[in-house]
C-alpha cells in the first residue's frame, strides 16, 4: 500500500467536527457535510446519532422531514428512518440509511463513517 493510499485512508477514518452541541437543541437536527456525503446529525434526548440525509427511497432530504422520537420521516414518500441505527421503519424505502460514529469532545461534535 502506498504512503498516499494509507494517509488517505486515515483521513477518511477521522472524526471530523461538524457543529456545536448548542446548534442542535434536543429533539432537532442539522444537515451536514462530510467530503461529499451529507450526513443527518440528530440530538435525541440529549445523546446525537448521524445517519445518511439523503433517502434511500429517491432520494429526498431528510433534514426537511419531521423528527418524532428516534425516527425521522422523510417529506417526500413519508419513508421511516431509526435515527440511531440507520433502519427503514416504514417504506416505501427498503434499504437503511449509512450509520455514522458520533463522539461530543468540549461542546463540539464529532462525526466519522461507521468503522
């Protein structure tokens, strides 16, 4: 393996901070951006999860939808999502949304893709 190769595969493995714990209030959430994924960050009952934004369905945004509990909803075709594990609830989606790994260092939060 090349020295590029492992340094970008360590890249890709780092957290990347993405948003304070004050921007995203319990019960919220906030679209963001890692490289190209957007990445649904959300605040339940005070403990934040990351899933993809982007529905598995056709796509549609789910930062835009209702967050109720652990599970968003997505506002185009009303898809269900866990929010805490990336699972279809209710379709018409079939697939899960990618999971991502969340830690909160000194107020910020952190985000990596699921290892």
């Amino acid at each position: 393996m090349s020295l590029v190769v492992k340094l970008m595969a360590k890249a890709a493995s780092d957290f990347v901070r993405v948003s304070s714990t004050g921007e995203i209030p319990e019960g919220k959430m906030k679209k963001v951006t890692i490289g190209s994924q957007q990445v649904l960050v959300v605040n339940v009952k005070g403990k934040f999860y990351a899933i993809g934004n982007v529905c598995t369905h056709l796509g549609g945004p789910l930062d835009r939808g209702i967050l109720e509990g652990n599970e968003v909803e997505c506002p185009l075709h009303h898809s269900h999502f866990d929010v805490t594990t990336g699972q279809v609830k209710r379709g018409p989606a079939t697939r899960p949304e990618p999971v991502y790994d969340v830690k909160v260092e000194n107020g910020s939060i952190l985000v990596r893709p699921k290892q």
